[in-house]
C-alpha cells in the first residue's frame, strides 16, 4: 500500500509538468489515479442510431463531423455547433461556454463519439455540452486499439484522453500487485463484493460496461462505511464517558417560565423537552441535534434547556453565526424571563466597544448566567466560571473545531445544536450521525401556512397592487434583492435602486427602510428597530435578513429574482413572514431567462411550505457537496459515494458499521484487522476532532 501513496510525478509518462495537471483533478498518488474512475465508457462498435435518440434519456452514438460552425451572439458570448452524422440522421452538438482549444478539436471528415442527455431543437435531437472524442485512425496496434470498450474519463487542460489511458494502463502494469485489500472477507462476502485488486482492474478495463455499476457501489459503500465506523465509535464513547453533569430538574426557573408563557407548546415542544430532560439528568454529556422549521420554537426549547442548567449552579452559553442572530436570539430569550429578573443574561459581540471589558469579567466570576454571542464567544481570553450548557445555532455554519473549542470550554457541557435548515435524513445521519435527533415537526397552532406565489417580473404591478391591500391594514412587507449597488456587470436589480423606487414611485405613502450586510451594527439596529415600531412600513433590504428577523406584524416577502436563489435561502426567507395569526404571503418575482432547474424551484416553493420535503428537492438539484455551503461542516468530502443516489447503501453501511463497534468498540478481533488498520490509518486523528 505505500508504493500506492507515492507521488504521481513519479508515475512513468508523468513528471513534475504533468503531475501538475493532475493534480487539478485532486490525483496526487498512485493510489488516486486508481481511484480516478471513468465517467462514461465509449463502444468502438455502437449501433445506436440518432433517428431512435428519445428525449430525455442519455445516450452515446458514433458518427462523423459534417459542419462546425461558430456564432457570435453578442454581449462577449459564443456559440459553438457541431453537427454528427451517423450516415442517415443528423444530431446536433452545442456549446455555450467553452475554452478557446475547443473548436480546434473538431474537423469535417472526422469520426467521433458523442455522450450527453438528449433534448429536441427545431425538432432535431440536440445534445448541449456533451462528452465526447475524436476518435484516431492510429495504425499502431496498442493495448487500447485492441480494445472495443474504452473508458472515458473526466480531463482538465493539457491531458488528452489518449495520455490519461496511457497514464492508467501504467499505473496498474507496475503497481497492481500492490493494491491491498480494505474491507474484510465476512464484509465481503455479505456484500457480494471481489476483492478490491479484481474490481478496480474491472473498472477500468472492463469490456463488459453492464458489470461495472455494481462494482463501483462497493467503492461507494466502502467510503461511507468508514464514516459510519467513525460516527459509531464517536457515539459509542459519548455514551460511556461518565464526564458530564448530573442535572436535577429543581423546577424552579423551569417552571417559572412554563407559567408565564402566552402561548401553549405544542406536542412536539414538549417530547423534545422530555427528550432532553432525560440526557441533562443523565451523567453523561447531552450531544444531541434540534431540528425544526423555521417558526417551529427552537428558542424557547432552548430556554427550557438553559434554565435547567441554571438551576444547578452553571451558566449556560447561546452561539449564532451572525450578530444579527445573536441580537435576535438575546431579545427573545430576555423577553421569556422578563418575569425572572435575577438571571442574568449578556450579549457578547465581536470587535470593541463599550462595556465589553465589564461583561467579560462579569462572565469570568460567574455573574452573568446566561452569555449569547458569536464567534466571540470562543476567543482564547473569554474564561467562564461553570459552563454546563451550550447552545449552537445554524452549527452547519461553525467548522467541526469551533464547536469543539466552544463544547471544551468547561469539563464536558452539555450540549445542543439547533438547525432551522431542515436536513435530509441521509446527510443526517452523515453528518451527524453520531448525534441524537429530535425534531419540532409542528407549527405553533394558530399559525397560517404561507401562501406562496410566483410572478415573472413582467406581473410586478399586479403583486404591488396586491401587497397594497396588506399595507392598508397595516401589516408589514419585506422586499429582498440580491445585490447592494447597481454593477455594470450585471443586470441583477440592486436594493438601493429598488427602495428609491419603492420609497419614491411605487409606495410613497408608506414609510420604507433600507437594509444591507455593508452598514455598520449600530445602523442595522436602529433600522431594524424602526421597521419593527412602524406599522404599515416597508423594509428593502439584502439576505441580511434571510435568519434571525422576527416581526409578527411582516405579512409579506417579496424575492426579486427569486429564479437566482436557492431552494434552502429561499425557504429561510419566506420564513421571515408567517410568525403571526394572520394570513402571510410570498411572492417570488422571476426575471427571464429562466433556467429549467430554476423552475423547478420555484414550483417546489410554491407547491410545499414543508422544510424536509425541500430540503430533499435542495440535496437532489445541488447534490450534498454543496448543501451545506462549507467544507468546514463536518461534510465528508465523498470521491465514490452520493447521498441521493445511494441511500439504500449508506442504510447498510449504517447497519453494519454500528453493529461492529457494539460487538468490537476498539475493532481488535482478528477478523476486524482490516478495518483496525485502514482505520488507524486515515479516521483515529478525524475522530478526535469529535471527542469532546
């Protein structure tokens, strides 16, 4: 296995030029080039003709160049056509964004093969930016001339297809023999799956393309397996550290708040209550998850939480990733004890101020109870006297470090994440699979679902009509833009173009404010504080606002170009209205063009208002890579496996993974030497991050 982590530079055909290029394709070793899989496999001798091409489906067929034309559509922007020939039919190939080398690869005459899913064009089968390869009339009788399946796989600039072949077919002539095995003979068998030496070879040079599939589901089991063990193991040490603090619900400022409430909780609210009661009575340390939509009642769960901790003597921490949210956060949780005036509650913020010394002082000494802030809240010089709870919001936002630093600021808090961004079950249990789950799937009662519609910007004096009718009783609007300023770079309606439309042309009658991320803290509040104090008023604003904003009175949200979010912000904004009794609305305004992805969008938002059916719809158009938005998640970076596609996989893995570590937590057994190995290897240092 250590020939295969050689450098690749040393790999015969690439040296250090080359290895460069590769490694924009993340190959650094040998090893990663056995890994670096075919995205599709091209037969020499396919009778696929384009006269049976369906719309829709992905196809391959093999032809010859009849034309390339390039267009000049004006504004900086090409177009390139090819059109292929299979001898009776025509089938056209495009591209709208392509490299300056690319119409240089195409030649009238010249065999070639094209991959790519089919759309009609003029009542043509059209392929747009398909895979493809000009296939050689190259006498020398090599091993891949020989051959009638050729992999084709993905290439950056400066490496051909014919050189990444070569460059494989090397890999594997000097260092097959070392290729080891990673999962266990009774996995194996289990699974159905060969040993990992016969499967990669099948992989690449297989000439049977329906065996591969299967073949690469073990390479995908394979990664989220490890993972799984991981989260296992981390679990499995959780539940047996006698580290955390034995609470005793004293039922003193608990249920000072129960009474005081002006609401009643809901029956989720109160089984999530139930829930982490009993991990705060426990010995051990709380590592448990809060989801719920956005108005479900995250906050006063977390109260509860907090008070639970206070009644024993410790002091409890709430961490937001933006000040906005912070600020939020700290009105809401002073408001619920306003009737409890001997706890004490500080907001600590980033950068200086006034006062900032005396309340970092007063935490030090145990004066202050309960402490919200931001990333503040784990620099090095803030020292808490007794911390026994903690409180992360949106901690998809915080990398796995900054919450260990902040759940290692005392002997093994007790601890809470809380997520308003609905998560899929399968980047849960990812993700945070070594977590307990609870979940708020039920609106406060009273609550109106939002009715949501969705305009083209051509309708936009018909949904100012409309909205009018809400002003007029007083209710309160949000309108959202991407962008602060104008840009001559982009056609993006900007927010202070729009307020001085809306405050001048549109609503002049009305009071309208103006909000953006560039203004100052203090200008944002005073902002905010104007449009919650004004009925009938206006707040233009960026996605500033898109978390942490709560004014029951806000009836409507406009989202200019709505087609240019994603399904995640625009669910979090919506949820920005709908916070009180009343009837709420959400327009989208969509600018053309509209791409089919966006409308499928915008018929998402407009057809559910249930954050765990978009979140599904989110993970399937983005993929998990992106649904998080960070590396720093705790998002596994996957080269094999995905979460849409392989659910029923990571259920096994799941399964399995955790099964071993109940019956071998330290996987010492004989026939779990395999995982002990790869284990050590490449998760024991990843698994410390976790241990706190």
């Amino acid at each position: 296995m250590q020939a295969l982590q050689k450098d690749i530079k040393y790999l015969k055909g690439v040296g250090e030029k080359r290895a460069l290029l590769l490694h924009k394709l993340n190959i650094y070793t040998i090893a990663d080039l056995m890994e670096f899989f075919p995205r599709a496999y091209l037969n020499r001798h396919s009778k696929d003709t384009i006269a049976k091409l369906n719309p829709e489906e992905q196809a391959a067929v093999i032809g010859h160049i009849v034309s390339v034309e390039k267009r000049n559509l004006g504004r900086h922007r090409t177009q390139l056509n090819v059109v292929v020939s299979d001898g009776k039919s025509y089938l056209f190939c495009t591209w709208f964004r392509f490299g300056k080398w690319l119409p240089a690869k195409f030649e009238v005459g010249k065999k070639i093969w094209v991959s790519g899913k089919i759309s009609y064009f003029k009542g043509s089968p059209q392929i747009v930016h398909p895979d493809f390869e000009v296939l050689e009339e190259d006498e020398e009788q090599s091993f891949w001339n020989k051959r009638d399946i050729l992999p084709v796989y993905p290439l950056t600039e400066g490496i051909s297809i014919r050189q990444m072949r070569r460059l494989i077919l090397n890999a594997f002539q000097f260092y097959a023999d070392e290729i080891q095995e990673t999962l266990p003979e009774y996995l194996r068998e289990k699974l159905k799956y060969e040993p990992r030496r016969i499967s990669l070879q099948k992989i690449h040079f297989s000439q049977h393309p329906d065996e591969i599939p299967p073949i690469k589901q073990r390479y995908a089991f394979e990664e989220l397996f490890y993972h799984q063990l991981m989260l296992a193991r981390v679990k499995k040490i959780h539940k047996q550290k006698e580290s955390g603090y034995k609470f005793i619900l004293h039922k003193t400022y608990t249920t000072k708040l129960k009474g005081s409430l002006p609401f009643k909780m809901t029956a989720a609210q109160k089984k999530v209550i139930r829930e982490f009661v009993a991990d705060m009575n426990s010995d051990r340390q709380m590592n448990r998850l809060l989801q719920g939509d956005v108005g479900s009642g995250k906050t006063i769960i977390t109260v509860f939480a907090m008070l639970l901790a206070i009644e024993n003597g410790f002091q409890a921490i709430f961490m937001a990733p933006t000040e906005i949210l912070a600020e939020q956060h700290f009105a809401s949780i002073k408001s619920f004890l306003q009737n409890q005036p001997d706890i004490k509650i500080a907001l600590l913020k980033g950068g200086n101020y006034k006062g900032k010394k005396a309340t970092i002082e007063k935490i030090a000494n145990g004066e202050i109870d309960i402490i919200v802030g931001t990333h503040a809240l784990i620099q090095p010089d803030i020292k808490y006297k007794k911390v026994g709870f903690v409180a992360i919001d949106e901690q998809h936002r915080f990398g796995v470090e900054q919450r260990a630093v902040l759940s290692q600021k005392n002997r093994h808090p007790d601890v809470m994440y809380l997520s308003a961004t609905p998560i899929p079950r399968s980047l849960a249990l990812t993700v945070y699979g070594d977590l307990d789950v609870s979940v708020l799937d039920e609106l406060p009662p009273g609550r109106q679902p939002i009715k949501t519609i969705w305009r083209n910007s051509n309708k936009k004096k018909t949904v100012y009509k409309e909205v009018e009718k809400e002003l007029q009783k007083g209710k309160q609007v949000y309108i959202v833009c991407p962008l602060i300023e104008q840009s001559e770079k982009s056609d993006l309606l900007a927010a202070e173009t729009l307020y001085q439309e809306i405050s001048e042309r549109i609503f002049p009658k009305y009071n309208s404010f103006l909000l953006h991320g560039k203004m100052k803290t203090a200008e944002k509040d005073e902002i905010m504080q104007k449009f919650k104090q004004t009925p009938a008023s206006i707040l233009v604003s960026t996605t500033v606002i898109e978390v942490g904003i709560d004014v029951p009175n806000a009836s409507v949200m406009i989202i200019e170009h709505a087609e240019r979010f994603g399904l995640s912000q625009l669910h979090q904004l919506r949820g920005r209205v709908g916070r009180g009794q009343g009837r709420s609305y959400c327009y989208l305004i969509a600018h053309p063009p509209i791409s089919s992805e966006a409308r499928e969008r915008l018929q998402t938002m407009v057809s559910t208002t249930d954050g765990f059916k978009i979140a599904e719809k989110d993970l399937e158009l983005r993929g998990p890579g992106d649904f998080f938005g960070t590396e720093q998640s705790g998002m596994p970076l996957f080269k094999h496996a995905n979460l849409v596609r392989d659910q029923h996989l990571l259920k096994i893995a799941r399964n399995l993974a955790f099964q071993i570590v109940k019956d071998d937590p330290q996987l010492e057994k004989p026939e779990n030497r395999l995982l002990h190995q790869k284990y050590k290897a490449e998760f024991a240092q990843r698994e410390q991050l976790f241990n706190f």
